[in-house]
C-alpha cells in the first residue's frame, strides 16, 4: 500500500455469507461457530426462523454458535415462518423446507409479499416439491415431498434461486445439477463444500449429490456491498479510503472492476482464505469516464447499481448499463426509483429497453426531499448524493437501512463529515 494518508473503514460484516451459514450450520451434524456475524433486520429473520424449526442459536458477543440437528433434525414448526422483507430468507428457506418431510407456511412482509416467487417454485417443482404460492407471490405452503435430483437450466440469474435449488438437493434422491444464464454469487457453492458436502462447479453449471453436512467455523468478511456507498462517497468526494477486511469473492467484484474502467485507481491485495477471500481496498481520487456494462456482468454487482448511476453522472460521457431489468424485483422497483433518486438530486438520465443511460458530467445539486422507498440502497445512495450536493435534504424512510446496515448513517457520519 502507498504511504497516502487514507480514511479507513471497516465495513459491517457480509449479510449474505451469514445466512448461508446460518442455514447449513443448522442442518449440519455438531455446533458451528459463525465468528463476526452480520446482524441485521434480514439476518435475524432468518436466525428466527431455524429457532421456529428447532434449532438452537447462541448469540455470543463476537460470534453465534449453532447447534447443528443434522439434515433430517428439523421439527415441524407451530405456525407460518415470517421472513420479514428478506428475499434471500425466504428463497433459501423454501429451498431448505421442500426436501423436509412435514408442511410448513412461509410468509413475510412489506415488500417482500410483492416479488416474485415463480422464478423460485417452478425449479423446486421440478425436483418434486410441492409448493404452493399466491398467483406467483408469497405466502408459500410447502407440503414436505420426496425430491428427485434434477437438471435445471434457471431462465433468471439470481443467487437466490440457484441456492434454494442447492439445498433442495441436498435432500434429493440423485444428483442435482443447476446452469445459470450467467455467473452470479458463488456464496452457497463455497459454504457447502466447506461444510463437506459433495460439489463441484465448471463454469455455468454445478453439481451437488445428496448427502450430511458437518459443522464448518467460519469467519464472515466485510460486505463489499455495504461498503461500496463509502468508496463512491470518497470518490465524489476526491478523497483516499482505505477499506480493511473485506470480502473479495471474484463474484462479487463487478463494482470494482467497472470503477477502474472508468479510470478509477484502486490497490487491492486479497488473501486467499477459505471459504472467502477477504482483503484490503484502497481507493485514490479520479477523474472518471462513462462507461458501458453488458447484462453478463450484472450479477456481480446487481446491488451496487444505483451508486454506479451516481457516479456515472460524475463522469465524462455517457454511461450504459445494460440489462438491468431484474432491478425491476428487489425491495422497490429499482429502475424507477433510482431514476427518481437521480431526478430528485438534479441529474438526468433515462431507461430504455433493458438500459439506463447517463450522460455527465452533470452537477448534483439536490434540495429537493428524497424518499427512499423503503429500499435499503436507496436510501445508501441518497446518503451519498446528499453529501455531494451539499443541500440539508430529508431523505424519508432513511431507517430502512436496518434491514442489512443497521449503523450505516453513523458510520457514515464519522467518514464523511
Ligand atoms: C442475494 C442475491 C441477490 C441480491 C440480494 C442478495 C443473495 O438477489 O440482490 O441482495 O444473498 O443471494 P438475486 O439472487 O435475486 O439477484
């Protein structure tokens, strides 16, 4: 690293890595230590619901501890399972629960009773679950069905998806092979290797053969996505970041790779532990220049895009993000509300077919109130955008960060005011 005097950040830990190890720790034979935990709103619901299942959770001070029933230790639950607005519960929950051998309701609130979970039962069905949804959407009643291993081909890149079919498999009788459209986050492959199950992955396509898992300690890292609000806040700012312990999963890594294509200089060193790389980021001042993303590489940073349209605004030309439709289902409608975001903040830009388009470089300007829409990276970038502007803008919902950065502002506040 360069003797530049940074800001140094430490990012919260990863949320999705800690769900998923939150779940094969429970269906894993022996008592799992997950070290540096993510707890927030999402993770939490998914803890709630192992415990409705029987599984033990011992919330420690730097760690939880989870006492493992095995993949047939799970009881049936006394009532519906709520997973609160969290996606990544409820897909990998309902993928856990179609191999069980009792019935269970799995519901959630808020938005979360919006998105789409076809995409989720029509591959599970396939596998022989028996799932029933609300014309597409949830509450799901799953009926616990014998399952067969299938290959699946998903039509929707989504991590979600590909790890609900993986843990359906691991109750399957044969092997299950799932090929992605496109590569997305790799979280679930990685863990059920480490906790010892059969796996093996070649480029779009991986293969999971049915069989016990056994307790694996791990360490979760930094979530990049939750520190990438910080690294577009120094970059707009032109100041050095400095970022330490952060999970560089190859995956993952689409809204850094786009940040040096337009001109941004980052030193990254990773160390290759396992199950996730995790490493240190530095981030120097640029000029930045527009940029064009094709839908292939969407998935590795699908949650970063609404900071890369703020960025892009700061650039010189036009930036293209393509394929962006999938926004369309996360906790808002993410096309429109990042293009609202960006309108209220004074900046131009526009959706077509499957693209958004900016143009800069263009001032933001802010003043007028933002609202987050209860959109968690929503009301991050609006965080930022205010910064830059300037402007004292109420930005409202701002505590819906809760549900995967519950100290976000104050962190926040500390590295940027
Ligand atoms: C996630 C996958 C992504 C991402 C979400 C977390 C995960 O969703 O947007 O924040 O933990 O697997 P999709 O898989 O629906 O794209």
């Amino acid at each position: 690293m360069e003797n530049t005097p940074s800001n140094s950040y430490t990012p919260p830990p990863d949320k999705a890595i800690t769900h998923r190890a939150l779940i094969l720790a429970a269906i894993a034979d022996g008592t799992t230590s997950i070290f540096n935990p993510s707890i927030c709103e999402d993770t939490l619901a998914t803890a709630a619901c192992l415990k409705k299942l029987g599984v033990k959770i011992n919330f420690l001070k730097k760690s939880l501890q989870v006492e493992g029933l095995g993949l047939k230790g799970l009881k049936e639950p006394a009532g519906p399972l709520s997973a609160g607005e969290s996606g990544t519960t409820m897909r990998l929950m309902a993928g856990l629960l179609a191999g069980q051998d009792f019935n269970s309701v799995l519901t959630g609130r808020g938005s979360l009773l919006k998105r789409p979970m076809a995409r989720l039962t029509e591959p599970l069905s396939a596998m022989g679950a028996r799932i029933s949804s609300q014309n597409g959407l949830a509450p799901l009643k799953i009926s616990g069905a014998p399952l067969t291993g299938a290959r699946l081909k998903l039509s929707v890149p989504s991590a979600q998806v590909k790890s609900a079919a993986l843990l359906a498999g691991l109750y399957a009788d044969g092997r299950t092979s799932v090929t992605e459209r496109f590569k997305t986050r790799d979280h679930t492959e990685r863990l059920l290797k480490h906790f010892g199950a059969k796996i093996t992955i070649s480029g779009l396509t991986t293969i999971l053969k049915p069989g016990p898992l056994s307790a694996g300690h791990i360490t979760i890292p930094g979530d990049i996505s939750s520190a990438a609000p910080f690294i577009a806040a120094a970059l707009l700012s032109d100041r050095t970041l400095l970022i330490k312990n952060v999970g560089l999963n190859p995956s993952r890594l689409g809204f850094l790779k786009t940040l040096k294509k337009m001109g941004v200089r980052l030193k990254i060193k990773i160390k290759k532990t396992r199950p996730e790389p995790v490493g240190v980021i530095q981030v120097f001042p640029a000029r930045l220049k527009g940029v064009k993303i094709a839908p292939d590489e969407i998935p590795s940073m699908i949650d970063e895009l609404a900071l890369l349209a703020l960025l892009a605004a700061s650039a010189e030309g036009k930036t293209i993000i393509q394929g962006v439709t999938e926004l369309r289902h996360k906790e808002s409608d993410r096309i429109k509300t990042t293009l609202l975001l960006l309108e209220r903040l004074g900046i131009k830009a526009s959706f077509k077919t499957d693209s958004l388009i900016i143009t800069g470089p263009q001032q933001i300007r802010g003043g007028k109130p933002i609202e987050t829409f209860n959109d968690h990276r929503i009301a991050m970038a609006a965080a930022v955008g205010n910064l830059i502007a300037g402007k004292p803008v109420i930005t409202k919902g701002a505590s819906c960060v809760r549900k995967s950065y519950p100290a976000f502002f104050a962190d926040f506040k500390k590295n940027f005011h």
